[in-house]
C-alpha cells in the first residue's frame, strides 16, 4: 500500500491517478476542503485529515509500505514551519516507527539557492537532511517549477494576450513535466540505484523567461503582450512591505527568492535523472498541447 500526502495537488493527483492505473493500493492523503471526488472514482482509499495534525498522520500511515510526500503550502501562505517542516518531520518519524520500505520526499530545485529569505526553502532543506540522516530508503526529488503551474498564466494569455513577467526577462528557468514527475515519484520505490539519493527533476529545455509568453504566443497563435516587473521592483516592494509588516515580507520572501535567482537543471543532472529512471523529459510545447488536447500521458 501506498500513501499519497498532498494528493489532491497538481503532482499528487497525478501520483494517484497512475497508482490507480496500474491497480496498485493507494491511500490518498487529502482535507475536507480538497478536490478529491476523482481520486475516489479512480479507486483510491481516502483517508481525509490535516497533516499538521499527528493523529492523522499515524493512522494514514498504519499499514502502508510506501511513502510519496507531495503536499506543500503555497509559496506565500505562511504555513512553511507546520506544513512544510514540521509534518513531513513528523511522518519521517512514523516512516521509521513502521519500518516503511520507501519514503520519496519531493524538495525543491531552489533549495540549492540562496535561501536565507525563503521559510518554505530552509523548510525543505531541512527535511531533506533529516531524511538522509534518518536510516530509512529514501529518494529526494529536487523539481524545477512544475510545468502545471503555468496552466492558469497559458489560460490567461489565451484570453486575452497578455503574460505578466516578473524578474529579469534574461534570467534561465528550469521547468519540468507534472506528468514526468510523477512518473519518476512512482519509480523510485522500484529503483534500487535511486535510494539514498538526491535527484534534480528538470526537462532538458532550459529556457529565458522571456522565452514563456512567445511559447504561449506560437501555441495560441497570438501576438504576445509582455509587461514585465523588473526584479528591482520587486525587491523595492518587498522592502517597502516590510517596513510595515515583517510578516508579509516574510511571507513573500520565497517569491522573491525565486525571482532573484537563475534556476534550472545541468545537464549533467539531467542525464544522471533520465538514466537513473530511464526517461527523457517532456518540453512545454508537448505538455500544453496534451493539456489543452486533453491528451494523457501514460507510459
Ligand atoms: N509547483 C511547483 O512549481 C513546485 C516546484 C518545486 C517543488 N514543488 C513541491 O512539489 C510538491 C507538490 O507541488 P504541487 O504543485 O503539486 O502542490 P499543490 O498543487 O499546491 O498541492 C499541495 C497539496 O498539499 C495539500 N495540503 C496543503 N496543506 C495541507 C494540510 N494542512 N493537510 C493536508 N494536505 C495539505 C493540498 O491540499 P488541498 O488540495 O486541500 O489544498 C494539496 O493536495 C510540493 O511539496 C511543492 O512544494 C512544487
């Protein structure tokens, strides 16, 4: 049996979903307010709770052998120390207490930044040191931005043209393929070279910024309109809101942390990715036109 936390997300839905294909047991792991009507009509067991809550971390977990951790709070929700740390710290501990064969952590490839202004990055960096120093088999997956999440800017741009670029236009992202992802997650269990490994989860398409809204331009067949906050304004907002609420600021810090920062995979550690698990990477074009084709992918 598989436990899938945070599987009402973008990754852990798609997680699910494969499991599910492949009549594999999955508990999901989701709350009362998530999306998860298909993940039950895809066949998997539910188990709905809070992961900041210890009681229902430990009855998710009783009798399963495989840990894929993909919930998260949003970059600027303020829920890094309960959500991002201290429950994945948690189910960590309860990994060992059952003597999980497999925990699969999902990081960030930002953490290899610098984090000092990011909660949601220090969180991860820790988590990801407590797994390594905790004796269980683990993989730690390090994604790029996940390509689903520019779906909603592809949407808005559908409509009406214009694409909102914050930072510097020339600054290299990595991006990487939800679906390639999720693939990954669910092979490392079954990939002895994977455990007690780090790995960086990128497409090998490393692109500009400004690269995203022409993408979008070809794929819609629309002239883009580009209206881009420079990094300068950015930080000159964050200072500004600090000076009236730390809080905020500090809220904010992990988007401007990934603004003020290239961040994308070497190619090295891409080949390392792909030879590991035995699969090339999806580009953008491929994977807007599967989602906008409603096409899945499944192999
Ligand atoms: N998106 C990216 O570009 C990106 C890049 C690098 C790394 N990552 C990491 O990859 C992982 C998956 O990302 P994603 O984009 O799939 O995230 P997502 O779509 O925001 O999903 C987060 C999941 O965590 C769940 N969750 C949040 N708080 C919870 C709580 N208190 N109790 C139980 N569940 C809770 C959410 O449930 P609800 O549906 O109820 O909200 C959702 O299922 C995360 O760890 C994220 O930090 C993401």
């Amino acid at each position: 049996m598989f436990l899938v936390t945070g599987a009402s997300g973008q990754l852990g839905r798609r997680v699910v979903q494969r499991l599910c294909a492949q009549n594999i047991p999955v508990r999901a792991f989701v709350r009362l307010s998530s999306d998860y009507d298909q993940l039950r009509q895809w066949g998997a067991d539910l188990y709905i709770g809070d992961v900041q809550n210890q009681r229902d971390l430990v009855k998710a977990a009783q009798g399963v052998r495989y840990i894929i951790a993909c919930h998260g709070s949003k970059i600027s929700s303020g829920q890094h120390l309960a959500v991002d740390y201290r429950s994945s710290i948690e189910l960590i501990e309860i990994a060992k207490a059952i003597g999980l064969e497999h925990f699969t952590y999902i990081s960030a490839l930002a953490v290899t930044t610098d984090r000092q202004d990011s909660p949601l990055l220090k969180a991860k960096w820790e988590v990801e040191n407590h797994l390594q120093a905790s004796g269980l088999n683990y993989t730690i997956l390090r994604p790029a931005t996940l390509m689903s999440s520019l779906i909603p800017l592809a949407v808005r741009f559908q409509q009406t043209g214009v694409y909102l670029l914050l930072g510097n236009p020339e600054h290299r992202i990595g991006l990487v393929s939800t679906d390639d992802l999720a693939k990954i997650a669910l092979a490392a269990p079954q990939t002895p070279a994977a455990y007690k490994q780090t790995f960086t989860v990128a497409s090998s398409q490393v692109l500009y910024r400004q690269d995203v809204p022409q993408i979008f331009g070809r794929f819609f067949n629309k002239q883009p309109i580009t209206i881009n906050v420079p990094q300068g304004a950015v930080d000159g907002a964050w200072t500004m809101l600090g000076l009236f609420n730390a809080e905020i600021k500090n809220e904010l810090g992990t988007l401007r942390t990934l603004l003020g920062h290239e961040c994308y995979g070497q190619p090295q550690e891409i080949e390392r990715m792909e030879q590991t698990f035995g699969l090339g990477s999806e580009n953008l074009e491929t994977f807007l036109s599967r989602h906008f084709n409603q096409i899945e992918a499944y192999d």
